[in-house]
C-alpha cells in the first residue's frame, strides 16, 4: 500500500511540475501560499471578533489592530457612524476595509515571490513577505488570539470536542473502507456510512488510496455545525424535537408581532436586542438591529429554511 501511494504522490508531482527537494520530497504548490495566506487572515479577525463575543478582548484594542492596518482609508459609512450604532456595526464595517487591504498585501507578494515561488525557494509563508502593516495586523491578530482566546476554558472544550468528532467521523467512515477492501460484503451499517458520501462513494475496484483520500475529502469539506451534527447521530444522539418547536414558535410569535407592526422602525433604531436562545439543541438567533425593519422581515424569511439544515443560527447586522 505504501508503495502505491509514493508511486501516487510521483505522478501527481509529475503532473504538477513541482520542484524535487530531494528523494521522495517536493516543493510546495505556489497556490498553496494563497490558501494558507486567506486563511490567516480570515480566522486572524474572526477570532478577534470571537474574542469580543466571549469577554476576552476589549473592543478598542481589537478596533486599534484594524485602524493601524486601513489608516484613513476608511470607509465612508464608518465616518458616519454615530453614538447609537452598535460595537457589532462598527467592527463589520472596519473588518470588510480590514480585509480588502490584507487580500490585495497577499496578492501584491504573491506577485513580488513568483520566482522563489516557481523555484519552491521561498521562506516562511505568505504573510512574512507582505508589507508591514498588513504583515503586523495578521500576526497581531494570532497572537492575541493565542494567548488571550485559545487558553480560555470555553475554548478548550470546543476544541476537545472538536478532536471527539473527528474521531468519530474517521472511525465510522474508515472503518466502513477496510471492510470494503477486505473482499467481504459490506455490513448494513458501514453501506449505510459510505451512502452518505453521495454519488462519489468509494468502489470496491478503487485502489485502497483513493477510497481513504476520498473519505477525507468528504470530511474535510464539511462544516463544523454538519461535522458535530453527524457525529452525533452516529453516535446515536439526536437534538430532541421538543426544543426546535419551542425555539421556532418562539420565532413565529415574533413574526407575527413585526407583521402586526407592533416592533416599528423606531424600536428597533433604538437597539433591541432579541435573543431567542435553545440551549439543548443549540439554536441561536441574535438580531441587533439598525433602525432596518426588512432586516428583521429577511431575517424570518430564512429562519424556518435554515433552522432544519443546521443547528445553529446566527444574525448579525
């Protein structure tokens, strides 16, 4: 197997034109850089805003890393911004101008790096050759994270868990490949794990390789919220159906009362806050409003569609 795997990773190094680095190793794919660039930087500021969500970080010294990085480059809806609009409003508007500096920083040094990028030369990664600015609101950014967000207890347990799904995920699915290159029938349980691949499913006249790659592929493609909820259900565990009713009547009744007109324009510009929470089932809908009615009509337009493919619903302005 493991030959046939080398034998794999050649002829995929082949096709790709990727530099040798030496016996059975190879150079990075240029476009590697780029993913793990955007990477950075969108999990860089979502956990700032994480942060902020848990008590963990001030919201001037989060507001502070991204005015360093736009200076007066800043949007003109945040020159108009006054006492009333929300931290929340604030933080999106300076994260979107945030982000368009640190994308275009990416690409100028994608750019500035192609032939130590072609000749699998470059050192370090992506965010080390940016400018300055961009490069220290990126590193900025982790850094808090990791030492003030990363070490919180609430954030440990995510990540614990997070380890407990995978491990049933690749157990269940894995499981269900050994059984299936071992030249016996599948077993009802491991046909029904690999049906939920879709029409990509593994064969049985697949070489062993490929049916993992794929079984990690489909893994790897899935969204936390899918991930946990599939997890589990393997496990056997499912969110009882009582508290999704409760949590959508709660939304029903709040509906009816923007409908009938009783939450106007002007109280909602003043900063209603409606949570509706689930706790057993973990449906979350938060709405802090901006003076915008539709906003609050859009928002159950979709709660009923969503609320039945994900456990968790979040709206923010």
């Amino acid at each position: 197997m493991l030959s046939g795997r080398v034998s794999a990773v050649t002829a995929d190094r082949r096709k790709l034109g990727l530099p040798a680095l030496g016996p059975h190793r190879w150079a990075r794919h240029p476009l590697v850089y780029l993913v793990e660039a955007a990477d950075d930087i969108c999990y860089g500021l979502i956990d700032l805003e994480d942060g902020l969500e848990m008590d963990l970080l001030a919201y001037a010294e989060v507001e502070r890393v991204l005015l360093d990085l736009v200076g007066d480059d800043l949007p003109e809806t945040y020159r108009q911004l006054g006492p009333n609009d929300s931290q929340r409003r604030r933080l999106a508007i300076l994260r979107g101008k945030a982000i368009e500096h640190l994308v275009n920083a990416a690409a100028q040094a994608f750019i500035d790096q192609q032939p130590a990028l072609l000749a699998g030369e470059l050192q370090g990664d992506l965010v080390e050759h940016m400018p300055a600015a961009a490069r220290n609101c990126v590193l900025t950014a982790k850094d808090m994270a990791r030492k003030r967000i990363f070490q919180d207890k609430r954030k440990t347990l995510h990540e614990i868990g997070a380890y407990s799904t995978l491990e049933t995920l690749l157990d269940a699915f894995c499981s269900a490949v050994n059984e299936l290159h071992a030249g016996q029938n599948l077993s009802f349980k491991h046909q029904r794990i690999l049906d939920l691949i879709g029409h990509t499913i593994p064969q049985a006249d697949w070489p062993p390789y490929r049916s993992y790659l794929r079984v990690l592929d489909f893994i790897a493609g899935m969204t936390d919220l899918y991930a946990a909820d599939m997890a589990a259900q393997i496990r056997g565990i499912n969110p009882p159906e009582s508290d999704w009713s409760a949590g959508l009547a709660a939304l029903q009744a709040l509906q009816q009362q923007v409908d009938q007109q009783q939450l106007g324009a002007d109280g909602l510009g003043g900063g209603l806050k409606i949570v509706y929470r689930v706790d057993r089932c973990g449906l979350l809908l938060e709405q802090f409003t901006d003076g915008l009615q539709q906003t609050v009509q859009r928002l159950f337009s979709g709660a009923y569609r969503l609320a039945q493919h994900g456990p968790q619903l979040r709206v923010r302005d």
